[in-house]
C-alpha cells in the first residue's frame, strides 16, 4: 500500500510517482515548482555576476525565500532539488563572505576604470569615497567584518593616488 509523502494520503488505489507523491499533489508541485526554480536559477547566476552590493543582497535574500519553498518539501522526504535545499543553505552561509568580496573585485575593477575616464579630480575622488562608503555601509552584512579590509585599504591607496 503506497502512501503519499506529501498529503500522507494511503490506500488500496494509491498510487505515487517517482518523488513518492500521489497524483493530485503531483499535479499541485508541476504548477508551483517551475517560478521557483526559474527564480532560483536567476538568483544564482545573479548572485555570481553582479557588481552591485545591494543587488547581491536582495538576491541573498530572494534566492533563500525559494529554497525555503524546496526545503518544506525536502523535510517530507520529497527532492525536487539537487543538491538538497538543506546543502544549499550551508553553502550560502558559510560562502557569505566569499560572495561579497567577489562582488567587490568586480565592482573595483569598474571603479578603476571609471575613475581614469573621469574628467574632473573631484569627480573621481568623489567616486572613490562613495565607494569606500559602500564597502563600510556592507561590513556589517559579512560573517567576519573584516573580510572587506583588504578591498578596503586598496580602495584607500587609490583615494590618496587620486586625490594627492
Ligand atoms: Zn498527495
């Protein structure tokens, strides 16, 4: 007799697929499971390319929300995702740091550039500052506060070159 991981649904004419679900939640998970995953998707590849700080947040936030949705069915013993909601919840964690120092490279790899394009010294020192600000303004997102110093006293040696 075959019961239905999702609804606990058993009986005589119960029958469950792959994932261990009845037809009925079957259906219910191949209408609610596609945003999600497409959401997740994005969030990852977003999480992995942008130079935005608080993008990279919203999506921190965004890409939990919708492992949230595959962890309730992870906890009945239902896998709709690989690796496991639970997996991916230590790696955001424990990768927290790591996201956002690879989001600053990028971002002052731009600010580099940027700045030589700049017509004005004052448009370029200003341009620094605003972004030894973001750096300070985002510590507080970090595991260890102090995995931005670096960027930091990098961002800080092109401040004093730009504005000797
Ligand atoms: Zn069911």
């Amino acid at each position: 007799m075959a019961t239905c991981k999702n609804c606990r649904k058993s009986g005589l004419f119960t029958k469950v697929n792959g994932l261990g679900v009845c037809d009925r939640c079957n259906s219910i998970i191949n209408i609610e499971t596609p945003p999600h995953f497409r959401i997740y998707k994005d969030c990852c590849s977003i999480i992995e390319t942008t130079e935005n700080p608080e993008t990279l947040k919203n999506r921190l936030d965004l890409l939990k929300k919708q492992l949230e949705y595959f962890h309730t069915y992870e906890s009945k013993g239902i896998n709709l995702l690989t690796p496991s909601p639970s997996a991916l919840f230590q790696t955001l964690e424990s990768e927290r740091d790591s996201y956002y120092i690879e989001c600053f490279e990028k971002a002052f790899k731009t600010l580099a550039v940027k700045v030589t394009e700049l017509k004005t010294k004052s448009s370029q020192v200003n341009r620094i500052e605003k972004f030894i600000q973001l750096i300070d303004e985002y510590k507080s997102e970090l595991i260890d506060s102090s995995s931005l110093s670096g960027m930091r006293s990098r961002a800080q040696k092109l401040f004093d070159l730009y504005s000797a």
